[in-house]
C-alpha cells in the first residue's frame, strides 16, 4: 500500500478517491474520520488520505489527477463570468454548469449567428 494523496479538504479527497474508482484504480480513503481529534493530534496527521492498495498503480494515478487538475484550470480559465439560464433567465455565477432553478445545462456560446 502507497499513501497517494491527501488534502485538508475532505469533499476533494472525495472527489480525487472517485476519479480513481472510475479509472479502476484500487485505493481507499484514511483518516475520514479523525478530523474531529485535530487539537488532540497534530493537524498533519488528521488530514484524509488517498491510499494506493498496490504502488504499482501510482504512476496511472498520478496522470489521472494531473489531467483532472488541467481540465479544471482551464474551464476555470474559459468561465470567468457569471452567466443567464437559456431556458428561464436565471443568473447563475460562473462556476456552475446547471442552472440552480431549472437544473438546464449552461449552453456555450460559440460566437456564431
């Protein structure tokens, strides 16, 4: 077993942990619930983990997550304003894919007429 990732936030380490299921890769998550003991133990050592069941796996891993991050950059970079539902107007803030009234997918706009 390999220690792969570890993050303060658990909801990321989540989302990393899924990432892996998806591809396959076996791995579970340590420390999920240690978080409540911070003060008893130092914060470095609460902190959720991602563990590998085989090292074999970390350099796959390790390209999955670094795609992950590069998709998210740029769609960040790509979506820096706020944006109006197609389907019923609402505004909704730059980050979200799905309209929060009507649930609608953002619509992009391809710049033709």
């Amino acid at each position: 077993m390999q220690r792969f990732f570890r993050h303060h936030d658990r909801f990321h380490v989540y989302q990393v942990k899924s990432i892996l299921d998806d591809a396959g890769i076996p791995c579970f998550v340590k420390n999920e619930l240690v978080q409540g003991a911070i003060g008893e133990i130092p914060p470095m050592d609460s902190e959720p983990e991602i563990w590998l069941q085989d090292s074999e796996w970390q350099s796959k891993a390790q390209k999955i997550l670094d795609s992950f991050y590069q998709e998210q950059a740029a769609i960040s970079a790509d979506n820096k304003n706020d944006w109006a539902c197609a389907h019923c107007g609402q505004m909704n803030e730059f980050q979200f894919a799905i309209c929060w009234k009507c649930q609608e997918p953002r619509v992009k706009d391809t710049g033709q007429s």
